[in-house]
C-alpha cells in the first residue's frame, strides 16, 4: 500500500463563521510552498482519548497559494469528535494531515458552470472561485453561479467577501438562498434545486458542481437529470 507523507500544520488563526461553524487557517510547517488543486481535501490525523487514531477528510477552503497556507470552513457535528477537536484549536496549536487527495476539481474544458453548495460545501467552491478570478486567463470570462443554501441569514458563510467579489466580477452570480429566511430578507427562499431551472435550466454547454450532505446532492442530481443533463456535466462531492 502507498504510504503517504504526514504533514504538520499550526493554527494561525480561527475565526467563528456562525455559531457553530469556524474558518481556521493553517501553515503547513516545513515547506515553502504547499502544492494542490483547487476542490481537493486533506486527511487530518488524531489519537482520540482512547487511543484510537481517527482521520477525516476536510476541503481545502483556501485557493493554491505561493505560501504554505491553507484553511478549512469546519462544522461541529454533534457526538462528533473530529470536527470539534478542530473546532476547539487556537492559534498556535498543531495538527498533522495527509494529502492533498481528490479529484473534485475543475474539468477541462472550462464552461460557464454553476457551483451549488450547502453548509460547509461552500469550502472547495471558495477555493475554486478564488483561483477562477484571480486570474483572466483561469476564467476567460465564463459565467459563475455560487448557490448557497443556508436556512437564515446567518448562516451564509463568507457573505461579504462573496458579495465584494460578485461586484468586482459581472460575471460572477453570488446567490445565497435561505429555507428560513426573516421578512426582511429580499434574496432568494427555498431550497437550492427549487432555483435551478431559472439559472441554468436545460443548458447543455455547462457544467455543475455539488458539494454537501448526501441529501442535497442527489436532490440537485435528481433536477438536472431531470432537465435532460448529462452525467458529464454534472461533478459532485458527498460529505456523509
Ligand atoms: C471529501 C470530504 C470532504 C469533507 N470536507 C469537509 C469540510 O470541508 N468541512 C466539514 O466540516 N466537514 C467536511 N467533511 C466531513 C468530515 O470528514 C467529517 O465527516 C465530519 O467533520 C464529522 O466528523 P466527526 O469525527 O466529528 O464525526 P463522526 O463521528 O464521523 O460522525 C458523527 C455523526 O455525524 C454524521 N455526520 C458525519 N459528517 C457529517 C456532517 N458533515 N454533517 C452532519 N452530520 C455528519 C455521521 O453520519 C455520524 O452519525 C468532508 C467529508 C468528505 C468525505
């Protein structure tokens, strides 16, 4: 059996994102440059108080950078212990991991393509989005449609800097969609399917990407199949 590197990495900082959700960002120590593909996950490594070693699988949320950097957008699961042990690092704390793993990146060629996500699905979609952007020549001026499905306000993870990003990108659609939302809210109600045929519809030189609960991918599988897309089109990634 392959046997992969360990890598260790220190929490620089972690910030809550909702009540039960934190961004933490990592410096993985030992190298000046920590090489992956945007929508790839590590494999976080730990001795559970039994003695049992646990691993996990986390999205990357940060795009490839020239540092050593990366984050990942975390949720506590509850009688969970792996996402609360994260949960729970300060700064300066240490964690060891193995990867980068997957293939839940961009397909070649690039299409106009939408993202949908809900919770922390959102991690490998702000990686891809933050490298889509930075660079004309990654996004060619395709169109991008982020739909993230949140039940109230507060739960839409990273909401300003998707909002600043979709004002400095015409072609970049920030669409946050709330089951709960407040009678204040003026965006878009329901669940993220509900919104698909009036995005994309049966447009058949697209591409979808779907990262979240296993409910919520085949829910969105299920309408673009429905809407006579090819399997090709459409690249998923199943948290549970
Ligand atoms: C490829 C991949 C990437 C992932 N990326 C992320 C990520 O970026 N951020 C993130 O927070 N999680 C992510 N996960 C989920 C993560 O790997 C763990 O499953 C999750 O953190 C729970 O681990 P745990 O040890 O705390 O709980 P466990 O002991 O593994 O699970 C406890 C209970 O919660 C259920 N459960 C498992 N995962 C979830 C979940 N995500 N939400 C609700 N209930 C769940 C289980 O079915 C079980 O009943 C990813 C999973 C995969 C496969």
């Amino acid at each position: 059996m392959a046997q992969f590197k360990t890598f260790e990495a220190r929490v620089l900082k972690s910030t809550p994102l909702s009540e039960f959700t934190k961004h933490i960002e990592l410096e993985v120590k030992g190298v000046s440059h920590f090489g992956f593909v945007a929508g790839q996950w590590l494999s976080v490594k730990t001795m559970t108080p039994d003695g049992e070693e646990m691993t996990r699988a986390y999205s990357i949320a940060s795009p490839p950078s020239a540092n050593g950097h990366v984050s990942f957008c975390l949720n506590r699961v509850q009688d969970g212990f792996m996402s609360n042990y994260l949960c729970d690092l300060s700064a300066g704390e240490e964690i060891a991991f193995q990867g980068p793993f997957g293939d839940f990146t961009l397909r070649p060629p690039l299409r106009d393509t939408v993202f949908i996500a809900t919770g922390t699905g959102i991690a490998p979609f702000r990686s891809m989005l933050h490298w889509l952007l930075a660079d004309p020549e990654q996004h060619r001026g395709h169109e991008f449609w982020l739909l993230f499905g949140a039940r109230f306000e507060q739960d839409i993870y990273y909401r300003e800097e998707f909002e600043r990003l979709a004002a400095e990108h015409a072609n970049f659609h920030f669409l946050p969609t709330l089951s709960r939302g407040g009678p204040e809210w003026l965006g878009l109600r329901g669940y993220v399917q509900e919104h698909l045929g009036s995005i994309v519809g049966a447009r058949a030189d697209i591409h979808a990407y779907i990262c979240g609960l296993n409910n919520m991918v085949s829910a969105v599988r299920e309408c673009l199949t429905a809407f006579g897309w090819h399997k090709k089109q459409i690249v998923f990634e199943r948290y549970d």
